[in-house]
C-alpha cells in the first residue's frame, strides 16, 4: 500500500503484462499525446506510468471530469439533507429570474440539470460574463422543456456548483474535504475560478492521476471506501447509470449508450469521467477494472475512440482467460517497466536538418496583402540550426519567439499572455513544449504543447518556395491560441 492505493502486479490481478503493453502500443501507434496512464484492477494499481514532463505529483486539468466530482458533491448535500433531487433550481437562485421568466425556466430541478437535459438550447455564458450562473436564467435564446431530451451544457454544472457553493458557504472542493481525506485526495487539489470567484468546476478542477484513480474507486463501488458508505449507495448507483438517452446528440459512437448524473456510461455496464482532451476515468464495474489517463489529443480526432476501444479491447483479453490470478510472469513484468520508463510524446514526422534551409534562415518575410492573411501575422523569421528553429514573428499582441528542437521538444514559457486561475485575468505565460521536423527540403512542421493549468496544441506548418513563405496555423485549446489559425502567405524582404 502507497498513499492509500494498493499496489500489485497485472498477473496477481488476472491480467498479462503483454496485454497491458499492447494498450500503451496502441497508444503509441496511434500517435497519441498522452500524459499518464493508471491501470487498476480489484482495488489494486496493477501499472502506472507518466511521459515526460508529466509526474505522479503534478496536478493535471482534468477539464470536464470536474462535472462528475460536482455530482458527488450534489450526492453529499442530499445526504446532509441540504437539497433534493427534485429542488426547482430557479428557488435556488431567485435573485437572478428575469421578469415573466420562462415556465421552463421555473420547472428545470437538480436532477434535469445532473442529467444534462437543462431548458437552454446552447451554454449560456462567455468568458467576458461577469456572473455565469446568472446569464444560465437571463439567457434570451428558446426554451424547451427540461428533463426530456440530452443536451450538453457545461453551465448546468456552473449553476449546480453555484447550488452547492451557496448553500455550504464554501468552496466546493473545501466542501468535499471530508471525503477526500477519507480517501486519500491530495490536500492541494484545486479548481480555476469562474470572473464571478465561483469554482468553475464544469472544467477547471487539477488533480493527480492518483487522486482521479482514487475518486474513480470511490464511485465504482458506489460510494463505498474500506466498508465505510461515505456518499449514498442510492444516490451513487442512480449516478453512474443511465437516465438519459444520450445518442441523438452525441457523435463518439463510444459514448452513446446513455448519460447518467454527470458521468457517461458506457457499453456493459460501465461508465466514464470524460474530459476534454482525453481526461478518462473508465470504470468496467463488472470486471473491476479502471483505466484512467491524461492527455492533449485535442487536435485528434479519433482520441477518445483508440482509448475507449484499446480499453475494452483489454477487456475482452480478461473475458477470453476468465481468472483471478495468472502465474507470474517476470520477463513480461521487466518489458513492461522498460516500456513504462520509455514513454514519449510523438514528435513531428519528418527529419532534423535539410540541405537548403540555410538559404532560408534569418530571412525575414513580410506579411502586406490582407487577402493573403487570415493570421494577424505581421512578418516571421526562422533562424534555422541542426539542434533547432527558432520561429520569430510579429502579431496584433507584439514581437515574439517559439524555440522548436529538432528530433526533440524544449521546454519554454510561450511568450502570450493567458488566462490563470481566474477566467478572464490574462496573468500567465504557460509552460510549453515545442519540436520541429523537415518533411522535405522546403517544408517545416512544427507542434507545439501548453503542458500547463491549462493544455492545449498549436501546429505550424510553414513552406520556403524561393522568395515567398507559405504558413498555415492550427490550434485546439479552450479560449487560448485564438490568434493562431489560418493562412497567410509572405515575402521576402531581401
């Protein structure tokens, strides 16, 4: 036992070590940039392991799996007998109804906005609202009759941790204390704030892949921790089970086999954390199985479909040996450890050094028809080496550099200006990762990393033909990296 989690290995636990290192293959096959994965079979961590510049001790954001420790604590306050299921959430928040308010608006309960299925047809607030539970009552868009069709909001969270922040008098993760030190949560887990100070924990909670592993084990056994019922057993079941058709709105074929209380469920009883970027909690009750993971595929589209599909894949290889235990396998256990402690972020495809880009480093290209720019790009530079290429560059926010190793990712603090832990204070530079690669003689790709409270993907692809410079921009991060996107074609200026 370590930091309340027991330890074991995959056989002990009736799993080969070959199967788990065909998952981490897959992962690594599919290129995935993946952050950490915990395995967990019967309570007991069977493999662990971190890329780098990820570590067992570093909080990660877990984005949208804050909704499900939102449930939880919506379950705690039941308990305590402080709401209900059924509360009007407009009681609630009287201050905020706008007058002759909608009869949907007055209907909509707890459990309509636990089940996604709220009256708004669209989230109700933007990063510039000064006060998000309030525009989810003051939205002037169409109605529609809450509890009766799915429909993802993330400001039914806002509002139902508005409920439980009003009540308690405390933050929500203050709230939880009790049961996270039951269970062994991080005293420093934390969550972003919304402009209004209230936890924006419809996606801002960070934590570490242990403390999701923990909380994962919690709501597997339906509240249950060492024989100690620390939230409903009622409540938790009802929670990780369907309540709500979710298929019709939902395109990941992986995730339409119903909604619970803020948890997804998923095929053969189980039942998903999911967070933006591939943020996972898989739960197989059945077969007592936990696969949590972070990391940045945002800019991927078939992400959570390799990891849900490698997930049960893992799956059927314990259904098909059907036992408790396995004999131990050493040597499979020692290629396993080796396969742990060689984890990588994929690099860009393509080789470290090209024979013509010396004619093209430190040139600087101007940026002078508007038809030609989608970018805000003023002029870029690239100061090009056989260890790296150092993109510079002038933007509507002012003169700025990118360092790109060649064959490997340097560590920087990107040189903008974002959101902390308020939404909407622009106070801090986001350490990143950043590497390039050639495709061919003429052809840079460059991907870069924000590995910090908040994570996100910037792609670069930039093309020297003579004396012109073709870029091409592409980010995936929520409310950053906004001004890199696009097109934009430049010229040499020698």
């Amino acid at each position: 036992m370590e930091n309340n989690l027991f330890y074991s290995t995959p056989e002990s636990q009736g799993i080969p070590s070959e199967a788990v290192i065909d998952l981490l293959e897959e992962f690594e096959q599919k290129r995935l940039a993946m952050h950490s994965f915990l395995l967990m079979r019967n309570g007991n961590v069977i493999a662990e392991g971190y890329w780098p510049y990820f570590g067992a001790d570093k909080k990660h954001r877990m984005y949208s799996i804050s909704k499900s420790f939102t449930s939880v604590a919506i379950g705690m306050m039941i308990d305590e007998g402080k709401i209900s299921l059924q509360d009007k959430i407009a009681d609630h928040f009287p201050e905020y109804l706008p007058e002759n308010p909608n009869i949907h608006i007055l209907e909509a309960t707890v459990r309509d906005l636990l089940m996604m299925s709220a009256f708004n047809t669209w989230t109700s607030y933007r990063k510039e609202d000064n006060d998000w539970v309030r525009t989810f009552f003051q939205d002037k868009e169409a109605k529609h009759k809450p509890g009766t069709i799915f429909n993802y909001d993330t400001a039914a969270t806002v509002v139902l941790c508005g409920i439980i922040e009003k009540i308690s008098g405390k933050l929500m993760l203050d709230y939880m204390r009790p049961v996270f030190d039951e269970i062994g949560i991080s005293k420093d887990i934390t969550c972003i704030k919304s402009p209004d100070g209230r936890s924006w924990t419809g996606s801002g909670i960070l934590c570490t892949t242990r403390d999701l592993s923990r909380f994962a084990l919690l709501c597997m056994n339906k509240g249950s921790w060492n024989g100690k019922q620390l939230i409903s057993r009622k409540y938790m079941e009802e929670a990780v089970s369907c309540q709500i058709d979710n298929s019709l709105t939902n395109s990941d074929t992986q995730l339409q086999y119903g909604y619970g209380y803020q948890f997804w469920c998923l095929r053969d009883g189980g039942f998903a954390c999911n967070g933006m970027g591939n943020q996972f909690a898989l739960c197989s009750p059945k077969h007592g199985l936990i696969l949590v993971t972070t990391a940045d595929n945002q800019a991927i589209s078939n992400g959570s479909a390799t990891i849900i599909g490698a997930y049960y894949k893992l799956i059927d290889k314990i259904k098909k040996i059907n036992e408790n235990t396995l004999p131990d396998n050493e040597n499979a256990q020692t290629v396993l450890k080796q396969k742990i402690s060689s984890l990588a972020i994929p690099l860009p495809i393509g080789g470290k050094v090209t024979e013509t880009a010396a004619k093209y480093s430190g040139r600087r290209y101007v940026i002078n028809e508007k038809n030609e720019n989608e970018t805000g790009l003023k002029w870029l530079s690239v100061d090009i080496d056989d260890e790296k290429c150092v993109v510079n560059y002038a933007n509507s926010t002012g003169t700025h550099s990118i360092i790109f190793g060649m064959g490997k990712y340097i560590p920087q603090k990107f040189p903008e200006k974002y959101y902390g832990m308020t939404i909407g204070t622009k106070d801090m530079y986001y350490d990143s990762i950043a590497a390039g690669a050639w495709w061919d003689d003429s052809t840079l790709l460059c991907t870069l990393y924000a590995i910090d409270i908040h994570v996100g993907t910037l792609k670069m692809q930039l093309n020297f033909s003579n004396d012109t410079l073709s870029v091409y921009m592409t980010s995936a991060a929520e409310w950053f990296f906004d001004e890199y996107h696009g097109f934009a074609t430049a010229y040499s200026d020698i």
